[in-house]
C-alpha cells in the first residue's frame, strides 16, 4: 500500500468512526475542568474546602518516602473540595463520567482525569440517553467496584453534598453491579434526605439538574480531612449500634488466598509466625459488611498484603499497620490514609516490578517488626 492510499485509508476510517453526519463528531475527546463551566449554562460552584498544602509525614515515614512512587516529600496540594451544579449533565453511569449537555469530559468528575488513556475515555456519544426530571448525583468513579476506592474515594463524596444539601430531595444514581457490601455501607451513611437509583451499568442519563461532588481524595491518595472521616465513621458505628470509641483487642492478618493476584506465596508460613503472637487470620470476602466493620472496629494490630481490605482501617483506632507490599516501589494510598487517621504504617517492600504479582514475604524481616518496632512477645505455648 502507497503512502497516498493509506493516508486516503485513514481518512475514511477517521470520518467514520469519529463523525457521523447527523451527529457530527462522536468520540468524547474534548475536556474541561468544572471550574471551565462555571457561568455557562446556569452552572455554579460552592468551594466546601479551599484548596490546601497538607504535611502528612513524620520522621517515622522517611524510609518508605525514600522508594515509593508518589509524594516523595511527605506533602502534597489538595485542590478545592467543592460541589458542582450543572443543568442538563450527562452522566455515564458504570463510571461516574459526566458531561456537560454539549458532550464535554468534565475531568473533576473522573479522578484519572491526568490520565487520558483511562478507560473513561475515547467513549462514543451516547445515541440513547434518559431525560430525568429533578436533582441527581452521583458517587461512583472508574474504580468504584474496588472496595477500598468505594470506601475512602465514593462514600466521602456523600458528605460534601449533605454539607451542599442538607435539606433538599436528592437521588443517588449509581450502577446495578454494586455488590451487597457496597450497598450496606451506603445504606449507612445516607441522610433521609436521600435516595438511590440503580440502574443498568452501561446506561447514559440527562439530568434537568445535576450536581457534581469534587473528589476529596487523590491519585493514589487515601487522605481524608477529619470531618469527612469523622461523619464515615459515626454514621456507621451509630447505624451498626456499635460505640464510637474503641477498645482495642483482636491482632488480625488479612488473607489474600482467595484473590486472583497479589498473593502471599508462603502464606502458611507468614500465618504460622504471626500466630506466635496472637494474630488470627480472616478472610474478608466471605464477610458482611457489618462483620467487617467489627472486626476492624476491635483490632489491635493489622496485618495485611497490600489491598482493598486496607479501607477499613477507616473503622479502626490509633493502631499499627503492617503492609506487605510486592514492590520495590510502593504506591501510597495505606500510607496516606493511616496518617489522615493518626495510625502508624508500617511496611515490607518486596522485590517485584509491579504491584499486581504474587509475592513472598521475608519471615525475618516480619518477626523483626512484630519484636523490634511493636514490641510484640511470642505467646507462651
């Protein structure tokens, strides 16, 4: 093939796959900022938190800020945490991608919006839509099927809009496939106020009117600001009957042997050790939501390969966290939750080159922690 046929090729391809002649163009690749919106349409913002430098670290942290992959120097810049109000906003459903009626990206609403390549994007126009009358919102983002993204990124955004709304009629619009879990810790947060529409996961909606909650966290960012932690957890230990203060007890290793990736190869052995000193090991997704929340409700000490069941430690004391990380290069999300909820973490670096692989764990290096920097004893047999 010439370079002239291809490019007349290419051509075709382009003009039909991205332009059709009724619709104009179809791929969504144009994107904007909220704040880009304001003035436009009849959108407003209201700023719930200014934007803010947050130190989070201490000396204890400076080991693990030396390999991981983000905020290497212990602060980062929290932007504006603020409420959105849009009329005619298209929502996709399944991610949380929402548009202006204009069918441009509005990036706040995709947390990967720095990532272009994200699966929310190069989307095509919706051809059908559902117009819905009233005020909608949502809460789900591209990874809200993960239970610690759904803990510590979705439900949050639950409380900036009861700060936006706090007496007006709401309704949540989130996807079919949330699991039974998602929808218990839901369930306890929501103000009366509020209601929840599932519906079909690939759907597209037309809000008359829309509002868009900020995220409140980050790339690879598990920080929460007190209140919003604060109104999580009460809302949840008040729904659960459980008291809001704690009395640690329980030392608890979380098993990933029933995960498709990140497993602990020599699990029985990390077991066995940590047994010595009185952990027991649970395995979360035979779980409910309520007997989790127990359980990190009444820990003491939590051991834990790095993943999801991180998320609830949100339900936890000014404990220790071990995590056991695959990677040379740890990501952050543990160590920025633990210290947005005043706990310590605690780490093992593996030697892999990426964070999805399964992995050993170095049995000396455990007990080390478990003696040197918990001051934990064997249990006498």
């Amino acid at each position: 093939m010439s370079v002239a046929q291809l490019k007349t090729r290419v051509k075709r391809l382009v003009k039909k796959y991205l332009f059709h002649p009724a619709l104009g163009p179809v791929l969504l690749t144009e994107h904007l900022r909220a704040e880009e919106v304001i003035g436009t349409d009849g959108a407003d913002m209201q700023v719930l938190l200014p934007a803010e430098k947050i130190a989070f670290s201490s000396e204890s942290d400076s080991s693990f800020l030396k390999i991981c992959k983000y905020y290497n120097e212990g602060s980062f810049l929290r932007p504006n945490v603020f409420v959105c109000t849009l009329s005619d906003a298209v929502l996709h459903v399944d991610t949380g991608l929402v548009c202006t009626r204009d069918y441009k990206i509005i990036s706040d609403s995709v947390m990967e919006y720095r990532l272009p390549y994200s699966r929310v994007y190069g989307r095509y126009k919706p051809l059908r839509v559902k117009q819905l009358s009233g005020t909608h919102t949502t809460i789900q983002n591209v990874f809200g099927y993960n239970h610690w993204h759904w803990l510590v990124d979705s439900l949050p955004r639950v409380f900036s809009l009861t700060k936006a709304v706090p007496d007006e009629k709401l309704t949540i619009l989130l996807p079919n496939g949330l699991t039974k879990v998602q929808r218990d810790s839901l369930e306890c947060v929501l103000p009366s106020n509020f209601e929840v529409k599932f519906l079909p996961a690939n759907s597209w909606v037309k809000a008359e009117h829309f509002i868009l909650p900020s995220f409140v966290t980050g790339r690879a960012n598990g920080y929460l600001p007190a209140e919003y932690s604060e109104y999580l957890r009460r809302s949840v230990f008040t729904k659960l009957r459980l008291s809001q203060s704690h009395k640690p007890k329980e030392r608890i290793y979380i098993s990933r042997g029933g995960a498709q990736r990140r497993r602990v190869l020599n699990e029985n052995e990390v077991v066995q050790v940590l047994a010595k000193y009185g952990f027991k090991s649970y395995a979360l997704e035979k779980m409910t939501f309520k007997e989790q929340v127990e359980l990190f409700h009444r820990a003491e000490f939590v051991v834990d390969p790095n993943g999801a069941g991180l998320g609830n430690t949100l339900f936890s004391g000014k404990i220790s966290v071990l995590v056991l990380y695959p990677d040379k290069t740890p990501n952050t999300y543990f160590l920025t939750q633990a210290k947005s909820l005043g706990q310590e973490h605690f780490f093992l670096a593996g030697n892999k080159g990426s964070e999805h692989l399964d992995f050993e764990v170095n049995i000396h290096d455990l007990e080390a922690i478990l003696k040197s920097e918990w001051k934990l004893e064997p249990f006498q047999s």
